[in-house]
C-alpha cells in the first residue's frame, strides 16, 4: 500500500495533489470552498490602486499602540495620581458577545490587533478625505489599517503583521455590528470585515484566516494619532527629496525634519513620492512607527514627569480597547517593563507576502504557502523558557543537535492520502533532511491516534537527535527506543537545498504522523517574509 491513499484527482502541475488556493488556515480554506453568496451592500467603496501593492492610507494610526499600551501603565508604576485618574478616559468597548465563530486556543503569547480607523466621525476627523467621505454618516468607518502585535510567551520578541487592507479573502459569518443580524460568510477586501461588522468580525476574520488566537484591540483613528503624535513633542523623519503634495497637504525640504501631529498624519498618508507604490509606502510607515516606538520609551519621556503626564492623558483620550486589557493592570505593566528592551532588541515589522489577485488588479492575495508559514511561526511560539538546572559533576552532558544534522524517514499513520510527503515538505523547509517517506499500519488498520517518534536502540546518539525532531514537531511526541516496519517505503526527493545537510552514518530518526498532528514548528521563514521585514532598531539614520 503506498502513501497516496484515496487518492484525488492530481494536478499536473501540483503532482501528487492539488493544493488549496485560499490562503490561510485549515479552517478558512473549508470555508472558502462553498460558493461565497453575494456581499453585502454595505461594503466600502472599490477604489483604483495605483501601481500595485497593499498599503492602507494610514497604517501607522495602529502601529502607535505598542507605544501606547507601555506608556499608559506609568501611572501604575508610580504613586502619581494623575496618571491613574487619565485611566479613565480611556474609551472602553465589549465585543466578546460578537464573536459568533469557534476560536484558536490561548498559547500563552500576547497577540493585539491593532486597527487604524479612517472614520470621518468625531471631532477633528471630518476634514480628511474626499467630498464624499465628509458628509452624511462621514463615509462611515474603514480599517485603513490592520496590524497584529505578536509578543512571545516570554515577552522577550515582537512582531508586527501588517494585512494589506484590499487582501481578497474569505470573510466567516458575523454580527452586523448595528442590527445584529448573522452575515453569511463571502470573499471580499479583508478591510470590510470592519466596515459591516465592526471589530468583533475583524477579529473573527484574522483568527479565521491565521488560526491565531487574538487576545485585545486597540483602535486609533485621525484625531488620535495627531494627538500621540504632538504629546511625544514631534517625531524626526528624513527625507531623500522634498515634498510639495497637495493631496495630502504636506510640504517638506529634503533632509530632516521634526514633524509635528498635523505634518506626520500628511506623511504617513503620503502617496506621490519615491516610486509611488503602496509598498514604498508602508516601508516609510514602518519606519515612521519605530521612531514613534523609540521615542515612547525613552528616558527622556520616563523621566519627565510633565511630558509623561501629557502623553498619557493623550493617548488614554485617543484610543478604545477592549475592558480585558484596558483594566488589566498586571498585563499593562508586563508590556510596560519589556517595552523598552523590545526596542532595544529590535522589533520587527512585517508585511504580509502577498500578490496581485487573479481576478482584479486593483486587489492582492496573500502568496501560499509563505503566509501559513509565518502564521505557523507565531501560533507555534508557546513555549517559556524554564531555568537552567545546575548539572551535578556526575550527570551526563546534555548533546545539542541542530535540525540539520537529523535524518528522518516520515511515516503516514493516518487514512489521509499523501500527509507523510506533506509534513516531509515541511521538516526539509525547517532543515531537516529526509530520507524516505512511506506508510504505518496501526492495529485493526485504523488511523493512529497520536504521532510517534521512534529511534534505533543500538545507537547511543540516537535519542539526541529524536529530541530535537520531537520539539519540531506538534504536539510534541514522546521519542521511544524500538523502530517500526514501515508499509512500501519510499525514497524522497526535494528541490529544497539544505546548507549543512544531515551526512550519512547519522541515525535515521522515524516520525510516524497520526491524527493528532498539527504541524511542524516554523523557524525559518520563507525569503518573501525576510525580504518584507523591517527591525526598528535598524531605522534610526534611515532616509526614505
């Protein structure tokens, strides 16, 4: 019995199977399957994108949280009562009840969906945009931006994603955020999502497309970012060539300036400059953010009780979050204390690899399988460190044995045609090297129920290189002494170059994937990722 078990029809270009052409996770994939019914008729407004990419108008509005949830707890890390009483102001909102669809279980990271609203609604924000936004109902409220704020279980990294706001994807079913009323699931701009159901079905969308679990939100709109911007006494930026923009009512020399609230909302909504792309764009908002990150945790602001004091009574007026993390102070003050070093160790800003959509030119999709391969990297950061036992003179040293040096054969445990090539794919991605691949039959030729890891007994190096496959692979399997038969095993090949491949002598190490399987750990990210990735501690000199 070979691994190509009930056996679809195969694509001549995909070979053994055709893959899925809806990114995202499992879920959102089933989903996209079924014919999509029509939107609604509340979508936003279809603009024409110039020259590709997938940058919203003000991306950076959100991007100011991570500031902003560090700095708002002083008043919790001093004895002023000033900074307390500004708490209060924060404008607090409950959407638990709104979120109708099955949720991605906590990991133990801190994941915060940041969302820059671009409503005319409200003071200060009716003067942006065209005519038409600026009257009736203000144009209503669209996410102009959407970025997820990933900070490990050991809050000791950060990664910001940033979704293109016309990314082309499967909307789940939501609440109508003013009637109530179920929305049935449809294809659409992700930015929608917002537009009719508010940020509950936001949530709902990213959780459904990452299989990320979204713990809080933060929204910003205009007003607010002005108001961060000018508490934090301007924001420096340096510029290749000079602006004179009418559309975004900007003009700037060449070289550097200090922008103040007003000039930083033009800047970052800047789009006739450099090469005019959407993702010239997001670069300098990115850049923008990691000034603004800086800034916010320096000393200079720590220490000056007066400028400490104005900054949080801004920012607590300027933003709405949910009551779990806006009252929860414990978990303000841990990203408060770890916000100054993840400065320092560079957070990172990442945009989502994407192209353009098939079906229109003016929108993007997100490029498979390298989104899933970072939405994997950030589900599967779950583990805190745990302190390092003293060894005793007697114990035996621990070995240490990099991914490159494990040779595995891959096994199918399940009835699932072609999940040993599948999980194969993903070990060599890792740097792992695969020798075969072929199948396992359980007793009563049924499914296995849990993965398997088994390792030659006559080998004394063998249980080291099982370890390290065991913690690549979850859930983690325990590594058992004692080899299986495999079914029709076969050689495996790969077009993926691995620097320091595993040599031969080294143990062949067995994975057997049951039904339990979820994935292999992501720590090596696929090139578009890399080569859309900004760190902030980097930015500092950088002129765009």
């Amino acid at each position: 019995m070979s691994d190509y078990r009930h056996a679809p029809a195969v694509d001549p270009e995909q070979g053994y199977r055709s893959a899925p052409t809806q990114p995202g996770s499992r879920m959102a994939r089933r989903a996209a399957a079924a014919a999509p019914p029509p939107p609604p008729d509340d979508r936003p407004p279809r603009g024409h994108r110039g020259n590709g990419g997938g940058g919203g108008k003000m991306r950076v509005l959100a991007w100011v949280s991570i500031g902003v949830t560090s700095l708002m707890v002083a008043g919790a890390l001093t004895g002023y009562t000033v900074y307390r009483d500004a708490f209060g102001n924060i404008t607090q909102k409950d959407v638990k009840g709104d979120i109708i669809n099955p949720r991605p279980l906590d990991t133990g990271a801190l994941n915060v969906l940041l969302v820059g609203s671009d409503t005319r609604a409200g003071d200060g924000n009716a003067k942006y945009g065209q005519k038409q936004a600026r009257e009736a109902d203000a144009g209503g409220k669209r996410t102009d931006t959407i970025i997820l704020m990933h900070i490990s279980p050991n809050r000791d990294q950060a990664r910001l994603i940033s979704f293109p706001r016309d990314s082309m994807v499967q909307i789940p079913k939501c609440k109508n955020e003013t009637t109530k009323q179920e929305m049935p699931p449809r294809r659409d701009m992700i930015n929608s999502a917002y537009n009719s159901g508010g940020i509950a079905c936001t949530i709902s969308t990213i959780e459904t497309l990452t299989d990320i679990r979204v713990n809080h939100f933060v929204e910003v709109d205009f007003s607010g970012f002005k108001n961060i911007v000018d508490a934090l006494e301007g924001i420096e930026i340096c510029l290749k060539s000079g602006v004179n923009d009418k559309a975004s009512k900007l003009v700037l020399p060449p070289g550097r300036s200090t922008l103040n609230g007003e000039q930083a909302l033009g800047y970052v909504r800047l789009r006739h400059y450099g090469d005019n792309s959407d993702i010239g764009r997001i670069k300098r908002q990115q850049i923008f953010l990691s000034k603004v990150v800086a800034k916010a945790t320096s000393n200079d602001l720590l220490t000056d009780i007066g400028k400490l004091t104005d900054f949080i009574a801004a920012v607590a007026g300027s933003v709405t979050m949910d009551p779990e993390l806006a009252n929860d102070t414990e978990q303000l003050i841990q990203i408060a204390t770890s916000a100054k070093a993840l400065t320092a160790k560079g957070v990172q800003f990442t945009t989502i690899p994407w192209g353009p959509d098939p079906q229109d030119k003016n929108r993007v999709v997100w490029t498979e399988p390298d989104a899933t391969e970072l939405f994997t990297s950030i589900k599967n950061d779950t583990e805190v460190a745990a302190p390092t036992p003293s060894a005793s003179a007697s114990a035996k040293p621990k070995v240490t044995v990099k991914p490159e040096q494990v040779r595995v054969q891959v096994l199918n445990g399940t009835t699932t045609f072609g999940k040993a090539r599948e999980v194969a794919d993903q070990l060599v991605k890792q740097g792992f090297t695969v020798t075969g691949v072929g199948n396992y039959t359980a007793a009563g030729g049924k499914s296995l129920a849990k993965s398997e890891i088994h390792y030659a007994k006559t080998i004394t190096t063998a249980p080291d290189h099982a370890d390290t496959l065991a913690g690549a692979v979850l859930p983690k399997p325990a590594p058992a002494a004692g080899k299986v038969a495999a079914t029709n095993p076969q050689p495996y090949s790969t077009t993926v170059t691995t620097a320091g491949a595993a040599t031969k002598g080294t143990p062949v190490i067995q994975l057997v994937v049951g039904e339990d399987f979820d994935s292999i750990k992501v720590t090596k990210l696929p090139d578009s990722v890399k080569n859309s990735t900004i760190t902030a501690s980097e930015q500092r000199n950088v002129c765009t």
